[in-house]
C-alpha cells in the first residue's frame, strides 16, 4: 500500500509528494518496507590494486561496501555504469597525484592507499540510503550522477555520493541510456556555461565550433547547443558527418581529407570554440574566433594533471598556472580570451539536463553496451578510441530488486 509521506521540496523550492512504502501483516499490522545497507560488509566490484594495462583488472565479491560517512551523502545501488576515456587513463595511473591529494588533503595515509580502486564515471540508479541531512532525495528514487574522478566508481555494485551531486534520472530513460550522459554533461556544461559563458537566453544565433564533435562530449554539446538555439559547426571524419548531422550539427568539416584548418579559415568567425581534441589546434583555432566580441577558446585537453604527475603536486601546479596565464595574456592582446575546461560535479546542472532530455531536446548516443561480467573488453573498446557516444556497462537489473 502506498500512502503519501510528506511534502518535500525540490532543489529550485518547487513541493512534491513523497511515498511511504508500507505492507500488511497478519493482525492488521504493519511495517515500513525499507530497503537498508546497514547490515551488509562487502559487495562485487571490478577494482585495480595497482596502475598499469587492462591485465589490473580484478573481479571481486569482497570490496568493501560503501558507507555513510557525512550527514549529506546517499548510497546507490548501481543499475548501469557509463565508462570513459578518462577512466582507461585512471587505470593506467594518470593523475594519480592530484587525486591523491583530494582524497587525503592533509597527506595523512601512506602512499596507494586508494587501492583497491573501482573505476566508472557514470551511474544510474536507485538511492539505497539517505544521509540525516538529505533533503531533496528518498529512498527508492531513480537518479544519475556523474562521480568525481577521486571517489570510488560505479563499476560495483553500490556507490556513495554526495547529495549535492546527484539528481532524479529522466524519466524516459532507462538506466542503461541514463549512464550515457552525466559525465560528459557535466564536463560540457562546465565547459560551456560555466567557462564560456553560454546559456539558453545568450546562445540564439551564436556560431560554435566543436573540434571533435562525434565523442561523448561533442555529441551532447551538440544537441544542447542547437537546443539553445546556437550554430553549430563541427570537425568530424566523414565516415561521422551523418551520425553529427542527424543530432543537429549545421555544419561539418573532415578532419581527415587534409588539414582541417584550412577549410574553417574560409568560414564566418565563430563566438566559441570548444575544442576536444588538443594536439597542435592551439596554434591556429584561436585565429578562428571573433576578435574584440568577447569571443572564447575552451579547451578540454590541458596538461594539468600531467604536470603534477611529472613534476609533483606544487611545482606541476605551479607551471600550470604560468603556461595558462601566459597564454590567455598573449590571445587576450589580439582580442580573444583563451581558456582551460574542466569537468565539475553538478546536481543542478543534470537537472537542467533532466528536463532538456525529457522534452526531447537531448538523447543519449549509447555506442555499445557491455554486461558487469564483461567490464574488461569494454574498457578496450573504450582505449581504442574514435567512439561515437558511449559505453556502457549494465551493473545491476534496473527495478526488478526493489
């Protein structure tokens, strides 16, 4: 029997009715039917104990389970795990220094304390269990999220997060097409709104490039931007041109039958360029961009977290900072701003994206789908790069445990 709990608000202040599950016994009594992690020690994952190729991968049935540790943060039983190149790098130990540092800020545990380490970015699922401070959030609600890369992932059977980084899953996604979007929505998001300064009310007619555009991050920064109303270019292989113009791209160039800024150079000036691809693009993009407009250059590859691999914590951040202020002081004098992106955990930004794929104006682009036995070869399709949208890895079955 359901029966309405209380009225509960949501993030932007907006009240909903909460449920209570509840079912009968004998003598007419009855109990609340809660699904509680509290008396379970371990849980199956795919974990690495050290960095290194795909071989670090192990299965195990004794990770340790997920536990509450801060009055905001909610335990998810995993139903689908959406993996990205970021997590191949992870595996193979690339910013292992500063995720280090995020984990333990005060430098208090021993060198590899962070194995075992489960990888996956992504997660769609179901709250197990809520934090004394959780408001927004009850158990048995369907959500997403996109896992900072010095948490443990999704690639287990449950994950905890904090509040503020998950949000209500669309409902007309299942939880396999879920997995495919919060990472890289939130990576474009930052990328777009956060540091470009773009958003549905600035964006109608303004012309964006999107170097790389037929991998995660390019196939949702497409449709989102057309969503607003922008202009979209992108650099693609041919063999791609269909899949980016069939999610809204207005216009496409092929990287692959010469180089590629020859072509753009004949092409109106763009507002924002974002750039996922790296490499020698710096030289010429920015020459590509409106001068004296305000006109931006975001780009995702930065060698950030290479630096403080090769050259530790405070001198790698230390060049960081000068080879960024350099150069956005050099392009700023030829009257374009020339910035770094970087992926942000944001609830409030999937549920603007909630609401965009509901209404349609989003779709998930799942490239192939693995089974949680199968976690190794989707992980190589993953390195071998060239996707075209996402892989996901099907964790758990999506509702029929509840």
């Amino acid at each position: 029997i359901d029966i309405f709990k209380a009225c509960l608000p949501n993030r932007k202040g907006v009240f909903h009715l909460s449920k209570l599950h509840v079912v009968s016994r004998p003598g007419n009594q009855r109990r609340q039917l809660r699904t509680s992690s509290r008396s379970m020690t371990v849980m199956p994952a795919w974990v690495i104990d050290k960095y290194g190729s795909n071989d670090v991968l192990r299965f195990t049935r004794n990770a340790s389970f997920p536990t509450i540790n801060y009055p905001n943060e909610v335990i998810i039983k995993v139903f689908a795990a959406g993996l990205n190149p970021l997590d191949v790098g992870m595996r193979a130990g690339y910013g292992s220094a500063t995720m280090s540092m995020q984990r333990d800020p005060l430098g208090m545990n021993q060198s590899g304390s962070e194995f075992p380490l489960i990888l996956g970015r992504d997660v769609s699922g179901v709250v197990m269990e809520c934090g004394l401070d959780v408001k927004y959030f009850r158990e048995r609600d369907e959500v997403w999220a996109a896992i900072p890369p010095w948490k443990q992932g999704s690639l287990a059977e449950f994950v905890v997060l904090s509040a503020n980084e998950i949000s209500l899953k669309p409902k007309s996604l299942s939880h396999t097409e879920a997995a495919a979007l919060p990472y890289v929505a939130a990576t474009a998001w930052s990328a777009l709104v956060n540091t470009g300064g773009l958003n549905k009310d600035n964006c109608t007619n303004k012309r964006v490039l999107i170097l790389g555009g037929s991998g995660g991050v390019g196939t949702f920064a497409i449709q989102m931007l057309k969503a607003w109303g922008a202009h979209v270019t992108v650099s693609c292989s041919l063999n791609a041109e269909r899949f980016v113009r069939e999610l809204g791209a207005d216009h496409t160039v092929d990287y692959t039958a010469g180089p590629v800024e020859e072509p753009l150079r004949a092409l109106q000036k763009f507002d924002l360029i974002l750039d996922n691809v790296g490499g020698d693009t710096e030289r010429w993009a920015l020459a590509l961009l409106k001068p004296w407009s305000g006109a931006k250059y975001v780009t995702l590859v930065t060698p950030f977290l290479q630096n403080t691999d090769r050259l530790g914590l405070a001198d790698g951040m230390m060049k960081t900072a000068v080879t960024v202020g350099s150069k956005a002081l050099k392009h700023l004098m030829n009257g374009v701003h020339y910035r770094w992106g970087f992926f942000a955990p944001s609830g409030p930004a999937l549920d603007e994206v909630r609401d965009m794929v509901d209404a349609g104006q989003i779709r998930p682009v799942v490239e192939e789908t693995f089974s949680f036995s199968q976690v190794p070869a989707a992980m190589e399709k993953v390195e071998k790069g060239h996707a075209r949208g996402k892989t996901v890895v099907q964790v758990g079955q999506g509702g029929d445990d509840l």
